[in-house]
C-alpha cells in the first residue's frame, strides 16, 4: 500500500478503534495503522515510565512502517507521554486525547459530572491541569473502572459481569445528581449501548472521538497530508499479543474480519 500519508492510530489494546473509526468515517481515503498493544493491557494500571517506554517503541514502529502523523487513541498513554513524545519527534503531527471536561461543564445543568476513566488517567498530573482550569465551577466526580478494560478487550460488552461493574459505578454517580457523564478511556465508546439502557434519558454521555479526528484533518490539511476521495484507502492491524486475539473481536468491534500482524517489540 502507498503509505506515505499513513496516519499511525494506537492504543494499550483494542479500545483505540473506537477512535479509528471515527478517523476513518472522517477521512475513508486516508491509508491507517493501528497498533494495539494488547501484551502490556491495560495501561491503567501501569506506571508512567513504563507507558513512556511503551510509547516510544510504538511511535518509532509506526513510523518506520511510513506513518506522516501519529494518534495517541488512549487518554492513560497521552497523559503519561505525549509530552515526551513531542520532544522526541518535534514536528511530528501528533494528535492525543484527554477526557472532555471542558465540554462536559459546558453541557451540564445538575453542575454535577462523572468522569469514567482509568486509575492513570486520574492520577495524572495532566488530568490534574485539566481539572484546575475547568472544574471550578462545577462538580467533577472521578471514578475510576479498574477491570472494566479487560472486559472490553474479551468483547464483553453487554456480559452480566460488565453491567455488574459499571452498576456499581454509576449508581452512585447518579444519587450524587450527576447529568453528564465523560467516556474518559477509548475503550469504553464500546460499552455506551449498555451504559445508554442503565441511565435515565436525562444523562447525557461525552467522548472525544470525533473531536480528535477532526483536530487530525486540520493537522494533515496543513501538512498537505490529506489524502482525499471517498474511496477506502488501506487499514493495517498490529498487536503485541497473539493476533488471533485481536482478529477474534475485530469483527464485533471493527466490523469485520482483517488480518492482524504481530509486532514483537
Ligand atoms: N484505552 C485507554 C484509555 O483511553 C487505556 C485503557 C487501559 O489500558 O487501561 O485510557
């Protein structure tokens, strides 16, 4: 495939492709990559060294596979390292995501918002930033989901256990009066058909996947990277687990069957 305007997408494991889609309902002609680091999921609860590390391998694989413009499809890696990414690969478009608090106070009427997201996430020092800047004048509950990412990376996306962990959460968050609720983690778009069935009409769910494609076309537009037309252009997997484990869910999650390329480092 012509990848020279290949968009590199990635993320800890398969939730990424929640943000790929996006990518490519917005721009069918641009070539994709996307890796999922399915060995080291999930990133949540690993330390930020270690998903810097992570980091570093996987942009410098991307790339070397011809990828013009790299997306960090996960809030826990680009908390932890696109800071370091940037200085790496200076002038490097790189696109990474944060839960959507701003957007969030913007649409809330209760003043109150829940923020579903990994224990890294929150924890981060970015996060923290994000907090002060916009948080003042309303309520932001955090809560984080350890296990959650793991369900979705079996595609257990409506399983008795999944709607189990996510009642536990929620439940509180809706006493507390809470209207909006933030998808702060790529993984969990996947779960918002069972979140919309546990939650009274009146919640409101926010996540930042079309928003970070549209940041990647302004980006690409002002390379002169945009590959137009309507056409599908080529999309390659990798995962640093068994492919096998990836291509048994890409259908449920993806849509259809694709092979999946093992990448060792
Ligand atoms: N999908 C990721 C995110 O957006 C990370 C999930 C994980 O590996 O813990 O935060």
């Amino acid at each position: 495939m012509s990848e020279s305007r290949a968009v590199g997408v990635f993320d800890s494991g398969v939730g990424g492709l929640s943000v790929l889609r996006e990518i490519h309902a917005r721009l069918p002609g641009q070539p994709l990559i996307y890796l999922a680091d399915s060995a080291h999921v999930p990133y949540g609860e690993k330390t930020p060294e270690f998903i810097r590390e992570r980091c570093r391998r996987i942009a410098d694989f991307l790339l070397a596979q011809g990828a013009c413009a790299l997306v960090l499809a996960c809030n826990t890696a680009t908390a932890a390292a696109i800071s370091d990414l940037r200085s790496l690969y200076p002038g490097l478009p790189l696109v990474g995501m944060e839960p959507a608090v701003k957007p969030a106070a913007q649409a809330t009427r209760t003043g109150v918002i829940g923020v579903l997201a990994t224990t890294g996430t929150l924890r981060s020092a970015k996060f923290a930033a994000l907090l002060d800047q916009v948080g003042h004048d309303v309520n932001v509950i955090m809560q984080p989901c350890p296990g959650l990412v793991e369900r979705i990376e079996a595609g257990e996306l409506a399983s008795p256990a999944t709607r189990a962990l996510l009642a536990a959460w929620v439940e509180p968050l809706l006493a507390a009066g809470c209207d909006t609720l933030i998808l702060g983690c790529t993984h969990y778009p996947f779960i918002r058909p069972l979140l919309e069935d546990m939650l009274p009409a009146s919640v409101s769910l926010i996540d930042t996947g079309a928003a970070v494609a549209r940041r990647l076309e302004g980006l690409l537009a002002e390379r002169g990277f945009l590959s137009g037309g309507s056409d599908d252009a080529p999309i390659r997997f990798w995962s640093s687990a068994a492919p096998q484990r990836m291509a048994s869910v890409l259908p449920l999650l993806w849509g259809h069957e694709a092979e999946v390329g093992f990448f060792a480092g």
